[in-house]
C-alpha cells in the first residue's frame, strides 16, 4: 500500500531522522542574509537534476543573496556560485536554518 504522504528521501516531512525532528522549509522563505542548510529537493525529472547539477544536495550550504525588485528572482550563493531562481524553484528547495541545525544536535 502507497504513502499518501509526501517523501524527502524515504522520511515523511517532519519525521525523526537519527533521533532527530527535522524542521524542512522551503528555501522561498527565508530572507537575504540568511545561512541555510539543504534537505533535499521537491519534483523530478530535468528541473530536479538542473538543481542537483548547481549543487542543492543534502548538506551544501546556501546563502540568500538578495531579491529583485519585484521578489522574482532571488539570487543564491552556493558553493561559491551565484546562482538566481524563481520564486516557485525556490519553493521545491526544501532546507533549514543552520540555527535550528545546531540546536537539534545539542538535544
């Protein structure tokens, strides 16, 4: 019998990992200035890959730059790249803030 439940590389959103809650949130809500870790990635097929490719992988670090005029695009440093997404791109990047990181190891 299937999940009904969306997967984050085999765990449900919000499941214990390694003892762990996970706190996932897409990478759109964070602000510029902002340190982020990455969880994984929402989709498949080229869009995911494309990502993967530029370095979103579990564990690289993202740094919002800044945001357009308009809030679409917002332009990334990854790796030492910059790198812009549309806002809905941003949305399927699903990470956390490295506050909450440290915090969940200290538990």
């Amino acid at each position: 019998m299937k999940s009904k439940g969306k997967h984050l590389h085999g765990h449900h959103r919000g499941q214990q990992r390694h003892g762990r809650r996970q706190h996932s949130r897409n990478l759109r809500q964070y602000r510029a200035g902002d340190t982020v870790e990455v969880e994984g990635i929402q989709g498949s097929g080229a869009f995911r890959r494309r990502l993967i490719e530029m370095g979103f992988i579990p564990g690289a670090r993202v740094r919002v730059k800044k945001y357009a005029p308009l809030k679409d695009p917002v332009e990334f440093v990854i790796k030492g790249y910059h790198v812009s997404l549309r806002r809905e791109e941003a949305e399927k990047v699903l990470v956390r803030s490295l506050h909450e990181t440290a915090s969940d190891e200290d538990e």
